[in-house]
C-alpha cells in the first residue's frame, strides 16, 4: 500500500491535471506536463524521458505512463483494451515490477498518449490490469475521476467490484474511442499547420478534421483521408456544396454560385470557385487521390 505523503501528493498532482485537463480540452503540451506543478516550492514534473515515470517525491509506485507521439512500438489501442509495452525486454526491470506491484494495490496512474510531437492525450486514472510477461505487455483499464478509490477508503467502503468492473469497461471503451478521434483532428490539423484548407483560417478553435470518405462509408481515419476545415468550410463540404476535384481544386456548387446574397456567401462561398486547396507539404500526408475522386462524384451527383 502507497504510504500516506505519497498518496496525499499524488491526489494533489491529479487535482491540478483536472484543472489543466479542462483548460486544455484533453490534450496538453508537453511543456505543461514536463514542467509540472509546484509543491511547497517544489517543481514536480508528471513524466519523465522513460515510458513509466515517478517523481522523486513519490516513493514507490510510478505516477504515469507516457506512449511517445513517434514511439517505434505500438502501444496499441484496441476496441476495448488500452495496452501497454513493458519497459525493455526484461520483465523484472525495475519500472516493470513497480508497475506489477501497481496492480495488487490499485494504484491509479495517469496515461499521456503521445498524438503529434509535443501533444498528449492525457486521461486519468487508469489502472494496470494484468502483466503479460510473455507478450511484455500491461493491459490498463481507465476510470472516471470520480471514482477514485484511494487506499484509505478501501478499508471503510465495501466496493462493488462488479459495478467497478463494469464501468471501468465501459469507461475504457469510451477512452479508447476518443483517442482514435483526438488523434486523427490533432494529426490532420498539424499536417495542415493548423488552416482551413479552404480560407486558411487559422483558429485551432474554430477548425476540424473533415473526413474525405466519411466514417459511415467506411472512411478510415488517417491523415490522408482528413482535411483540417474550419467549421462553415468543413459543414459546407459534408453537404456537398464545395467539392475537390482530383487536380485538388475548390469547386462551388451551380445553385449556390447563381445565388444572390451578402458578404458570407460572396467571400465565404462562391469566391473559392476555382481556387487551389491549401496541401500539406508532405506529400504522404496529402489527401488520397481515389479518395478524392470517390468523393468529388458525390459532388457531382448533388449538382
Ligand atoms: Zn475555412
């Protein structure tokens, strides 16, 4: 069991993620969770060069684990499990039997997946379920903060397991789900240096990672089957009042260039007739052509 100080600062450390995870819409920068928060004058930094990480303050039992944006390993996620690689290929390293003894004692962690450099999807607590020491794999399982069982309250409060069970399953699914569209909007947004493609708008706020073919016909999410749209690009586009056509131009739809109206429509709409699309420079991240084409009959067929 966690000794008290080290719990007390662990509770601390997850009270201001919470606060940072609100301000920063799940995602933080590096920077924020390197430099961590201070404590009595302290600096404490949540993760550290290694995958599993534990501040000096804390004793024993490790405080996060971090996935690298440009990991060589897959920590993958699955449809209902998030996994994640031991540390080395020995299983009694250090950090791997820390996180082994995690499992006994429930200790929660905190998560920060790696999405584009500098980026991390952060989501706590998550607990280590199971060591497969064969494969050299954790599977973890994420809660809700809310319900943060720590140690002292174990004793008086007779839990549900089942129920935990049960939500944690739940709550892991949903995680596991919110990754997948994190990571494609932050990829896709940062292949497009953060622009509407269309206007060139460039409010982080205000833009989304459209799907070329979308999600209901079967459009995978990666990077070239995205475009970062601001909001009114990226709704005009899913209602196939803009179209791309394979040479990557913009092209309006009839009814809506022979319309009369104000300065939204003239400047918003119909002046992107015939304009280039804005294209990631890298080329591998730039939008499938098939996909295009795919689409672009879509286009033509509302026309
Ligand atoms: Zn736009």
């Amino acid at each position: 069991m966690e000794d008290s100080r080290s719990q007390i600062i662990r509770q601390k450390i997850f009270e201001w993620l919470s606060i940072k995870v609100k301000q920063y819409d799940d995602v933080l920068p590096y920077k924020e969770l390197f430099e961590g928060f201070e404590l009595d004058g302290q600096r404490i930094p949540l993760l550290g060069p290694k995958g599993i990480f534990k501040p000096a303050v804390i004793k024993y039992f490790p405080l996060s684990i971090t996935t690298s944006p440009n990991s060589l390993y897959d920590d993958k996620i699955d449809e209902q499990y998030l996994h994640y690689r031991y540390r080395g290929k020995n299983p009694n390293h250090p950090d791997n039997v820390q996180l082994k003894e995690a499992i006994k004692h429930k200790v929660p962690l905190a998560y920060f997946h790696g999405i584009v450099k500098g980026k991390y999807l952060v989501h706590f607590p998550v607990y280590i379920e199971h060591a497969d020491d064969a494969n050299l794999v954790f599977r973890v399982s994420a809660d809700t903060y809310s319900n943060i069982i720590w140690q002292k309250m174990n004793v008086s409060h007779a839990h549900d397991i089942v129920v935990d069970e049960v939500r944690r399953e739940y709550v892991t699914r949903e995680v596991v789900t919110r990754m997948h569209q994190r990571s494609f909007r932050e990829k896709v947004l940062h292949a497009y240096r953060e622009h509407c493609a269309f206007c060139r708008l460039k409010h982080p706020e205000l833009l989304d990672a459209a799907h070329i073919i979308p999600d209901s016909s079967g459009g995978e999410p990666t990077v070239k089957n995205g475009i970062s749209l601001c909001k009114i690009h990226h709704a005009a586009f899913d209602k196939n009042i803009l179209g791309i056509n394979d040479s990557y131009i913009i092209e309006v739809r009839k009814d809506i260039l022979e319309e009369v109206d104000g300065p939204m429509l003239k400047y918003g709409l119909q002046n992107l007739h015939f304009k280039k699309m804005v294209l990631p420079t890298k080329t591998e991240y730039q939008p499938d052509r098939n996909f295009i084409r795919r689409r672009f009959e879509e286009f033509i067929k509302a026309s």
